[in-house]
C-alpha cells in the first residue's frame, strides 16, 4: 500500500521547517520528511520548483495539496485538525499570538536568511544576524510581559512558541545576549523538554549530518539556515 503520510519537504537546519516540524509533532501528524538541501541548491531544481515556484522551504504535501509558506501552513493545521489547538479560543490572545509570529517571521527571520547573509561580506554577517536578531527578541521579551504564562501566550504551548523557539537557534549561534531575555530563555527552557519540540529540533532529522545527530552541537564555518 502507497504511504499515505502527509509529505513534508524540509531541511535539517531551516528554521521556517522547524515550525512546521513541531506543529505536527504537537498534534501528533505523522508525516513523512522530504530533505531538500539548501547548500546544494537543491531547492532551485526543476523537480522542487515545478511543486514549488517559489523553491523555498518548507513545503508540505497534505490531502491532495501542496502547502507553502510556514505560517500558511501552521493556518492550515489548525483549522483541519483543531485537537491540540495552537491557537487560543480568545480572540485577543488569539491576536496576540499572531503578532508575536509577525515579529519572528516578518521582523527577524527574513533579514538574517542564509539569501542575506550570503549577500553580505563574509565579515560582516555574523554581526548583521547578531543585531537583527537581537533587536527583533528584545521586542518579543517586550511583548512577552503581557502575554506569557508558561509558554508565550498563556500555558499552552501555540503558534508563537513554534515560531519562536526555532529562531532562538541562530541566536544562540551568533552570540545574542540572552541574559537580558529571562521570559525568552525561560520558554525555551520548558519547549526543550516536550516531545514535539524534541523531535522536531535539527539535531534529530535525518538529513543532519551522522557528526551532529542528536548532539545540539553548532556546526561551525558554512553558513547554515
């Protein structure tokens, strides 16, 4: 019998594909991962881009629809499996989840994308992460004093922590402060401890390379989303 599985077409280090990755974990969507290596420029290949024009990740396969756009994606999951909801019933903390993903996916993620940095002199792209990055998590922290219980809106874990806790890789890897992001590191602190985020985490996919599987260690040189 053909595998049924949901596909979904990512890559080990993508933090948009983490997104995805714990959104399905968390409501226990079993799926089949589809590696498609950025370094190689796999991702500009006639055979992803004719499913893909857009040849960015990730991309999902589910119910006979190819989905792209990470938050578009974590829209769709939501509303056709609402068990394990990422969204609360409350309309403003519904908002109030959405505008912490606008930050991490509008603000941050997109000004330090391997596109850009690639763009930029070599010595100049750690700095450059460092201070979007940072600017961008300050305004989350500032956020997070309304918002957060034990995850960023209320107790529950929803759509901003799915979004947040991927990013908050690359700010570990280009050195941002993370002392002066307590209810930041905090989050963190209690999503690496719940299976979804565990699983879903680029340590633990089988395109990572044999050296770093399931050690958390930073591989270092090459930029890497």
């Amino acid at each position: 019998m053909a595998d049924q599985r949901p596909v979904l077409y990512t890559y080990f280090r993508s933090s948009c594909s983490a997104r995805v990755r714990i959104a399905l974990n968390h409501k226990g969507i079993d799926y089949a991962p589809r590696p498609v290596n950025l370094l190689r420029q796999e991702h500009s290949a006639d055979s992803y881009t004719g499913l893909n024009p857009g040849g960015l990740l990730p991309f999902l396969v589910i119910d006979g629809h190819g989905l792209s756009q990470s938050v578009a994606i974590l829209e769709y999951l939501e509303e056709r499996f609402p068990h394990r909801p990422l969204l609360p019933s409350d309309p403003v903390q519904r908002a109030q989840v959405r505008a912490i993903v606008g930050v991490v996916c509008c603000d941050i993620q997109p000004l330090q994308n391997m596109r850009v940095l690639l763009a930029l002199p070599e010595d100049q792209r750690a700095h450059h992460a460092r201070n979007v990055i940072s600017a961008g998590l300050a305004v989350v922290e500032k956020m997070l004093e309304k918002t957060a219980g034990l995850f960023c809106v209320g107790d529950d874990v929803t759509m901003a922590d799915c979004c947040l806790v991927p990013q908050l890789v690359n700010a570990h890897r280009f050195g941002v402060d993370m002392a002066a992001l307590p209810r930041i590191r905090a989050i963190e602190e209690r999503a690496s401890k719940l299976d979804a985020f565990r699983r879903a985490h680029w340590s633990q996919q089988p395109d990572c390379p044999q050296e770093l599987r399931g050690t958390g260690l930073q591989p270092t040189g090459a930029i890497v989303l």
